[in-house]
C-alpha cells in the first residue's frame, strides 16, 4: 500500500502515563483498489536531530462512500474510548452519526445521492443479467469499457478551468443559449483547449483520461456538426449575457457602496472595459475572412483578425468578433462598436480602454457622439503631441514629478490646454467637447534607449571604417544615424549624426493618454496599465497554449474561434486571479505556476463507478486557493 501525503489536522488525545498523547489523524490512499484507509499517528519532536519522529501507528479502517468507517477490533481495542458503532471520518475528526451530520451539513443530501446511484447501479446489473439470462448478446458499450480499463483519471488543471467556468457563470450562459448537450460540450472543449491546446483531434483520448462531470468521449464528427452551429448570431447572444452580468455586477456593488444620503440614480464610476484584438494565422483555403495582413509571426500565412472586449476587473472576455485579416485595428474600430450596439449592448457609462493601434481621429469622434467614455494610448506621431511633450520638457524631466511605484513623471495638462472637439447628433444642436491628455516620461528607458542606439553607431562605424558590409540587422537600427564624406587623401569616412540621433530617441519612454473625463495622471495611468495585464495574458494565451494557427474549415471557422475565446477567457481569469492574490509565477509563467496541480489525480474504488481524489500536497493547495478555484476532494461520479 503506497501513502500519499498526509495532512494531519486535529486528530484526539488520550492519557497515557499520566500525560496526554495528541494522535492526528488522516487518510491514506492504496493506489492499486483506489480504497482509502483512515490512520492514526502520533510522534514526538526529536530534540538532538530537531525533526519529528513517529512514536506510534494504527490503522483506524476502510472509509465508506458515506465517510463512516468500516473500524478495525485493533484500534477498538487499543482505543477503548470509542465505543459509538458508528464511526465516521470528517476534517481529521472520528466522529458519532449525530456529531458527523453536525459538522457536515450536506451529509444527508450526499446519503440521499449515493443511495440513488446505488439504486440505478442495481437496475442496470439487473438488466443486464435479464439480457444475459435470455441468451442475447450484449452489445459492447466502449464507454463502458473504458470505465474498467481506466484506474485514475487526470483532474489537476481540467478542475481549475471547470470550476473557473462554474464560479464566473459561464457554464450557465452556454446551456441557456446553446442548449444542455451542446452548451455542456462546448464548455467541455473550452476546457480541453486550455488544457492540451487548439488541435481538437486528440478530445476523444483526453475525455477517456480525465476526470470531469458528464465528460465522455465524443468523436470529431459531433464536435464539427457543432462548431458548425455557430455563427455570430449565437455568439452576440452568449456575449451579451456575460457584458450584462459584468456590467450589472459592476454597478450594484457602486450601488452598495453608496451611502443612504447620496443619489445613487446614476452610477459615480463607469464600467472600464478593455478592447484588443489579435491575428490568429491559418493554413486553410476556405475560409472567406482569411487574407494577408500585418503579421507579426507567419506573415507568409494568411490570418483572422479577432477582437475581444474584456472586463478589467475579472479579465472576462464579454464580446468577441472576428473579421478580414487584412483590416487594422484603427479601421475596425468603429464598425465593430456598431455591430455591438445593433446587437442590443447598452454602451452607456461604459469607458472603453484602447491601446496605441485604436487611435483615429473618426473612432474618437464616433465615441463622443455616442457619450461612450474612453481611455486611449497615443501614437507619438501627432505633431500636436510632440510639440506638447516638447513644451513641458521641463517639468517632465523634473524627477521631484515622478511616481515612485511606476518610474513615470506623471503629467495631467490642465483644462486650459484640453483638445476642442464637437460633439454632433442628428436634430440636435453641435455641443462643445474637452478631451483631456496626459504626458508620462520614463528617464530610464529614454537613456536605455539613447545608450542601445550610441552603442550601436558605434559598432557600424567600427565595422564600415573596416571596409566591411553592415549586417542588415545593424543598419535598420542604424538608418540615418550615420554619414559619409571624404578624407583629405580621398578615403571614405563614416561618421555619426548627433542631431539625427538625438531626435531618434527624443521620445522614448514617452506615453501620452487621451480620455473624456479629467482625472488625476496616476489614476489614468492605472487604468491603462492595467489593460496592459489584460494584453499580457493574451499574448501568454498564444504562446503558451499554442493558440497561434487556425485549422478550420469555412463552415466550423467561427465555432472553433468560439472555443478559443472561451478558453482564453479562462485563462485570463485565472491569471487575473493569480495577479489579484501576488501569486509568485515561475519564469513569469502561468503554466509554470499549474504544473505543480498537473499530477493531482482521482483512484478508482474497487470495480465501482466512484472515484475518490488522491490526496494533494500543501503546494498544490496552495495553488488552487491563488487562482480562486476549490481544491478537488472527496468522491466523484464522473459519467453520471
């Protein structure tokens, strides 16, 4: 028999020599039957060696699927005291019937469930034994016989997405749109993609492995005949759920933290949403929104461009759209909102947060006309903005500005110096609009940067003074720095320019912000970081799920993009929570931080359908309570 880790926890105390000996007591899993055992243990500290040595063992017995122990006359006998019949197991206690439906509340409902899968155990052992009986032959039920083949389930990482998608409502929303056997499907895929990656070849042999509620192996057929469902419609429809739940959260947790005296009929904060999009490349022919783009991995390929909308405070995705590979981000911008508000979205005291790539000037105007907020990064390439940046150089370069926290000085120009716009609507009179900036300036990058570039220059003009060629590398980044003449013995010489450099990397470490509503610098500044967190996880989704390549038809497209988005919202959550909780991520990485749940299994008991979790360690504990999720314990019926 091979013990797992034991987590000792109460246990009880006898008189022993006239001094009291603490015995703790735990479970022990044999890996073979899947049976666990309930054991009793009690040690002393050993003062020479300063580490704890066992001083006495007894097994207690078998646990039961209703947690009561099947006791041995050895521990009866050696522990007098527990003399009750029925003995039962819960958090480290021995515990009477009465003091076990005490201390677990959902015990007679657990009892109620068992005694029915036990009833419908029977009737099925029953038929079949009729059918057998009769002389017919049983038709072989694969299902069925992976059941006995298999001895432990995989349920370390599926749980922590399953349960992800459980405690944010997604599972609800998709059985409510898409019905209970595709809703739970495409949850179930959601799950497998998260898990093993996009290829949905390999969902048959993962279903067979691991263990989830009602997961069983369905071939690709039936998942492509269900991809094929889904069109946009449907995924507006499941969308608009989840942007409503979020938004509605939002606001009655605002309406809680208001006080009885204050007018709580509108909200005092607006909804902050973060808008990105991605290219996912793809190999296929038949795909109509597939066209070359501005890749930047497999630009040889053609690709899907998808945008998502998340909420920032949970990193839920709550609107997803997918459209022609060859269209930027700045020109999609404004269709995009319109199809949302055709699709019934409600945008009002919504901000939506954008990065650099969003900025065009019609999308801006777009927004106040519809009094949609908005916190938008800035291309450094508005002359208005240089000229800006240029202007207050010198309270920019003050470091008695700068926030200790970000390595920023922070810059709010004042209302005076606010952007003049109009805002225009059909049958009513032209409104005049401010539109606030912010100026952010990073000395350290600007003089790594500065420093990266001499040192490149440098490096040139050791190599051409050579009479060597320039790696192509080295002159993209030294384009126009350098200059030609001649010497007084008619040699080439090269020589740096000082001018063109310095206005090279005039506006490095530059960050400048536009929004419609006047705010401190440092609380525009943590808004828009903070869709930098959202971004990251995005790009963490591709790379460490290998979500980069499509491989779809033209009629499943959508459906497996579907899947996607949902996986990734998954796993946005589940780093947001990360994050939320400062959970330390090795190399930065989430998977890394949930490698250490991959081994958590579930052991078959016995021939029986119940599997019990083997037991975690501390660390695996650990990481399941920092990505919010409920450690896997106690017995399961997987196929129910």
């Amino acid at each position: 028999m091979k013990s797992g880790n034991k987590k000792q926890l109460t246990g009880f105390s006898v008189q022993k020599d006239g001094e009291t000996e603490k015995w703790h007591v735990f479970l022990r899993t044999n890996r073979r039957s899947g049976y666990q055992y309930v054991v009793a243990e009690t040690n002393h500290w050993d003062k020479e060696k300063k580490q704890a040595r066992v001083t006495g063992r007894q097994m207690v017995g078998r646990i039961q699927p209703t947690n009561e122990i099947t006791v041995s006359p050895r521990f009866r006998k050696r522990f007098p005291q527990f003399t009750q019949p029925e003995l039962f197991f819960w958090e480290g206690q021995l515990l009477s019937r009465s003091e076990y439906l005490s201390a677990n509340p959902n015990a007679q409902q657990e009892w109620d469930e068992l005694e029915a899968q036990q009833q419908k155990d029977a009737k099925e052992a029953a038929a079949k034994a009729q059918l057998l009986a009769s002389g017919e032959e049983l038709e072989p039920d694969p299902l069925e016989e992976m059941r006995q083949a298999r001895r432990y389930l995989r349920i370390g990482k599926p749980w922590a997405a399953w349960m992800t998608l459980l405690n944010c409502g997604m599972l609800d929303a998709l059985v409510g749109i898409f019905g209970a056997d595709d809703g739970l499907l495409l949850a179930q895929l959601a799950v497998y993609v998260f898990d093993q990656g996009p290829a949905m070849d390999r969902f048959e042999d993962w279903a067979a492995a691991t263990g989830l509620p009602r997961l069983q192996p369905v071939s690709g057929q039936r998942i492509s005949e269900l991809l094929s469902r889904i069109d946009q419609s449907k995924i507006d429809a499941f969308f608009k759920t989840r942007y409503d739940a979020a938004r509605e959260r939002f606001f009655a947790r605002q309406r809680a933290q208001t006080s009885s005296g204050e007018d709580a009929g509108e909200p005092q904060q607006p909804f902050l949403v973060a808008f990105d999009s991605t290219g996912i490349s793809t190999f296929s022919t038949t795909i109509d929104q597939a066209e070359y783009g501005h890749a930047k991995q497999n630009p040889e390929l053609k690709q899907v461009n998808l945008m998502l909308l998340c909420d920032e405070e949970t990193g839920e995705a709550i609107f997803a759209y997918s459209y022609w590979g060859s269209i930027n981000d700045s020109k999609a911008f404004v269709p995009i909102l319109k199809h949302m508000i055709s699709a019934g979205f409600d945008l009002s005291f919504v901000t939506f947060v954008t990065d650099r790539g969003f900025r065009n000037p019609f999308a801006t105007q777009f927004l106040l006309d519809h009094h949609i907020g908005f916190v938008q990064g800035i291309p450094i390439v508005e002359d208005s903005v240089k000229k800006l940046f240029r202007q207050h150089r010198d309270l920019l370069t003050q470091n008695g500005y700068m926030n200790g926290d970000t390595g920023f000085v922070e810059m709010a120009l004042s209302p005076s110096e606010a952007e003049a716009w109009t805002e225009n609507l059909p049958g009513v009179k032209p409104i005049q609009r401010k539109v606030f900036i912010y100026l952010y300036y990073n000395p350290l990058t600007n003089s790594f940067a500065a420093r990266r570039l001499a040192k490149d220059v440098e490096d040139a003009l050791k190599v051409l003074n050579s009479g060597r060629k320039l790696d192509p590398r080295l002159a993209q980044r030294t384009a126009n720095c350098i200059g030609e003449k001649e010497s007084d013995k008619g040699h080439k010489v090269y020589y740096r320019k000082a001018q063109v450099m310095t206005r090279k990397t005039e506006f490095e470490g530059c960050l400048a912000i536009r929004t419609d509503r006047y705010l401190s610098a440092a609380q525009v500044f943590t808004i828009y970081s903070d869709r930098n967190n959202i971004e990251r996880t995005f790009r963490e989704l591709k790379v460490e799920e290998d979500a980069r390549r499509l491989m779809a038809t033209q009629t499943a497209f959508e459906g497996k993009l579907f899947v996607y988005e949902l996986a990734q919202s998954i796993y946005r959550q589940v780093a947001m929570q990360a994050r939320k909780k400062q959970a330390v991520l090795p190399g930065n990485s989430l998977n890394k931080l949930l490698a250490a749940i991959e081994p958590v299994v579930a052991v078959r008991v016995g021939n029986s359908r119940e599997w019990r979790v083997d037991l975690l360690t501390r660390r695996q504990t650990q990481v399941y309570e920092q990505i919010g999720v409920t450690p896997p314990a106690g017995k399961h019926y997987f196929w129910c």
